[in-house]
C-alpha cells in the first residue's frame, strides 16, 4: 500500500513537471535535446528524424593564442514523412545557433546548444548536443 501510495505521488509529481510546458496557456511544446556524433541519428518530436551528417571543429583551442576564435559547424539533416531539410549550425565567432526548419507542413525549432568535447580539453570522439522544440 505504502509503494501504491508512492507510484501515485511521483506519477502526479511526473504530471506537475510535463503540465508547466504549457506556455501561455495554448500551445505545449515539446523539447528535445540529443547529443549525437557524426553519421548518428534518432527520432524526435514523434514524426521526425534528425540525423548529423558532419561535425568540423575550428574553434581556437584551450591554451593556444589564435587570430579569431573559430568555429564550429555542424551540418545537419531533419526528415518526416513528408519531406527533408538539410541546414548548417555554427557555434564560436559569428554564430547561427538556431534557425526554424520547415519540412513539408511542419516546422521546428532548432537550436545548436555545444560541441564536444571543446578542442584541447580531451580526445572523445567529437559530439553535438542539439536542442528542438517540436511544433
Ligand atoms: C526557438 O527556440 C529558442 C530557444 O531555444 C527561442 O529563443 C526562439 O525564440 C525560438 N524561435 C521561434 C521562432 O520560436
């Protein structure tokens, strides 16, 4: 009875925390965030996939003096049924973090959040941590 009484209070707890996505009242957004490396995917927002086709890291590395601060890019492919968009992200100098992606009557919000691991800190394979907010 105890363990029936506690499922229902974090259920509930679990229904407080997904309610608040309710912004303004109307609309619930959805938030994804993945990390993915190179040729990975994985599906998102229940009706798409999102795939990284490549990562390239020229930001200026910890401890190393550089003309510009560098960037990283990463180009990205977003799938449903009814069609695909490809787009390129930039984190560093001059960035374009995120955009809104329409594919076929759908659109998303994308947004680049980092890519690790930052250059000269370790040698882990290079990942992205991508955020989307499902329309
Ligand atoms: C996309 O999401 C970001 C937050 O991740 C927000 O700042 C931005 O306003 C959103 N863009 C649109 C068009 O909703």
């Amino acid at each position: 009875m105890f363990y029936l009484r506690l499922l229902i209070t974090q259920l509930f707890l679990v229904f407080i925390i997904f309610d608040t996505s309710v912004i303004g009242g109307k609309t619930k957004l959805v938030t994804y965030t993945v990390t993915l490396s190179a040729n990975e995917k994985t599906d998102i927002c229940c009706d798409a996939e999102l795939q990284v086709n490549s990562i390239q890291d020229g930001r200026c590395p910890i401890k190393v003096l550089c003309v510009w601060a560098g960037q990283a890019k990463v180009d990205l492919l977003l799938s449903n049924k009814e069609d695909s968009s490809a787009i390129e992200l930039i984190i560093g100098a001059q960035p374009k973090s995120n955009a809104v992606i329409a594919v076929g009557s759908k659109s998303y919000n994308v947004t680049l959040v980092n890519v690790t691991p930052y250059p000269g800190t370790n040698n882990n394979p290079l990942e992205a941590i991508i955020q989307v907010i499902c329309a």
